[in-house]
C-alpha cells in the first residue's frame, strides 16, 4: 500500500480589532485581540489533538510575517518550528486599507472585492500568482504541513490548491482562528479536495 500523501492545514489568525469592526486588514501589522489570544489557543490545543491521534504528522510550519498569523502560531505551540514566508501576507488592499465594505460602498454601491479588486492595490492576478506559487511548494512537501496566515489570502490559496480561478476565492468564507486542510482525493496528486472547511468548533467550545 502506497503511504498516504501529505495534508496541509490552513489556520487563519486570531481575531484582531479590525476583524471586529470589519475593516480590511490588508499590510497594516495589528495585534490579536485577548479574546484572539485566546482563539489562539484554542486552536493549539485541536492541532495538538490531531497530532496525538497521528492524524497531522507535521514536516514543517510555515506563516505569514504579519504579527497577528504569528503570534497565532505561537499561541497555538509552533513558533520553534515555523518559517516566515512572505508569500502568505494578506491581500494588499491599497487605498480601501481600513475601510469597511459598507464604507466602500456608500461611493461604489455595487462593488464587489472579488470582481472589482482595490485601487492601486493587488490585482486579483496578482494574488493568484502568488497561491500558485505557494501552492507548488506545497505539492512538493514530504509531510503535512500547517499554514497560519490570513482571511482572505488562504480563500485565493484553496482555489488554487483546486485549480480554480482567482475570483472563485469569494466561495471560501473563513472565520478567525478557523481550521481548514487540503488534501488529496483517492491518494492522487491528480484529484485535490478539500477535507475540511472553516472548522471553529474548538473557539466555541
């Protein structure tokens, strides 16, 4: 029998003042709130069940520069084994940096994020281009592999993982400090699924 191939576990950051109060959180580098913290945690202690169910076997640990994704993974118990990548920072939203969708659209009703993008920020080519490349890397991991980083950049990081377009990202909601892995179907590198979707029943508990 074939050994299994690796799975990759998608952890969002803690909550943040600015997730609170919905304002996009693009580069600017804001701390988790205590009750993020305490998401923080919360999803430690899930991963750490997984791993002592030998279902998550972890080859490395990668996150997102930006403080919040990495106080997260420290929280949740793996700073000793995390790299930075730089790939994972969040999408940069130019100058709707700090606005809310309500405020955006008191001059542009009908916008849309996915479809319209933010002005003199990252185009939605962009952002694909950069999950394609991530997720090369990760069809090249011997193990599986955990990734904190944030919102909106692990929604473009599943499409791609998936083979879909950059805008199919807007079907990925993600809440804070949620668990999400990537897989395989049937033990084939040819048949990406996801295994599971925006799971925080560990913050509720």
């Amino acid at each position: 029998m074939s050994q299994a191939l690796p799975k990759i576990y998608l952890a969002r950051h803690g909550q943040t003042e600015w997730s609170v109060s919905g304002q996009h959180t693009g580069l600017t580098d804001i701390p988790l709130t205590e009750e993020g913290k305490r998401e923080a945690l919360s999803l430690g202690k899930r991963l750490r069940q997984l791993q002592e169910s030998k279902q998550l076997q972890v080859s490395v640990v990668y996150t997102s520069p930006l403080i919040r994704a990495k106080q997260t993974c420290k929280l949740a118990g793996f700073a000793s084994q995390c790299v930075d990548e730089p790939d994972l920072v969040e999408w940069n939203y130019g100058t709707y940096e700090g606005h809310t969708t309500s405020e955006i659209r008191k001059e542009r009703p009908d916008w849309n994020i996915f479809r319209d993008g933010c002005p003199d920020g990252e185009t939605l080519s962009e952002l694909g281009t950069r999950a394609d490349r991530f997720v090369a890397r990760l069809r090249e991991a011997k193990g599986d592999v955990i990734v904190f980083s944030h919102g909106h950049f692990l929604r473009f990081l599943a499409a791609s993982w998936l083979g879909q377009a950059p805008s199919e990202a807007r079907f990925f909601l993600l809440s804070t400090a949620s668990l999400s892995i990537l897989g395989y179907e049937h033990n084939k590198y040819e048949e990406p699924v996801i295994h599971l979707w925006n799971d925080n029943l560990h913050v509720k508990c």
